[in-house]
C-alpha cells in the first residue's frame, strides 16, 4: 500500500486541513493506469498471453481485473509503471506505446496525485481484425 501524502498537523486557530493520512493501495494504481491504457486508440487489451485467458475467465463470472497486465512499482511520492497490451493490427505500435504513455501519467498523475517516473510500454501481440470469428468457428467444430 501507498502513502500518498504525509499527516499534516492541523494548526491551532487556523482553517487547515485535519491531520490524517491517505493510503491509496498498490492494485488501486495499477487499475487507473489499465483503465487509461485500455482507452488509447490501437489497443486491443491489456495484458500477455496468460493474464488475458486468467481476465476472460474473470470477465465470465463477473470480477474483471482492470488492472491486468500492469505492474507498478510505488514509493511515498512516485510510481514507475509497466504495461503489457496486445495492439490492433495496422496501428503504428510507436504511436500506441507513446499514447499508452501519456494516458498513464495523466491519469495517475491527476487521479491520484503522485508523480510518474517511468511508463515502460511492451506489446506482446498483434491482433488482427476477424481472427476471433476464425477461433470461434474452430471451437464450435
């Protein structure tokens, strides 16, 4: 878990904020920085071979895992995040990691207040337009 910000002591006779301590947990991160990436353009889905068939399972009873495929790495005041999608073929991949990158620190950075170090991006497939239809008709023989 994460201590995002420092108590700070409420001073006698001012209007400051009570003392108290924020903890935001290290899944919470992982979750805004997968909803954010999942958003960009030319991404198909987040996460490798095994995270995507362990999410299916999870979309199908119902407890999806939006932080899939997503690890961080958080200290008291900064977070490095690594993210692994399969991307949507013919998008450039560059301008798909570049706009993963962005979502990511905007998101973290204004949801939940911390600084972002690093976006490691790494595209672990291609996706390509009807192949589902194809290994859905396969099963169904």
């Amino acid at each position: 878990m994460t201590n995002v910000s420092p108590s700070t002591p409420a001073r006698a006779g001012s209007a400051a904020v009570p003392a108290g301590a924020t903890v935001i947990a290290d899944s919470v991160v992982a979750t805004i920085a997968g909803i954010a990436a999942q958003s960009v353009p030319g991404v198909y889905g987040i996460g490798g071979g095994v995270a995507r068939a362990v999410g299916a399972i999870r979309d199908a009873i119902g407890q999806t895992d939006r932080g899939q495929g997503v690890k961080v790495e958080v200290g008291e005041r900064q977070v490095a995040v690594d993210v692994t999608l399969v991307a949507e073929y013919p998008m450039p991949l560059q301008q798909i990691a570049e706009g993963v990158r962005t979502a990511v620190y905007s998101a973290i950075e204004t949801i939940v207040g911390m600084e972002v170090v690093e976006v490691a991006v790494t595209i672990s497939n291609v996706h390509v337009p009807g192949d589902e239809d194809d290994e859905a008709d396969a099963a169904a023989a």
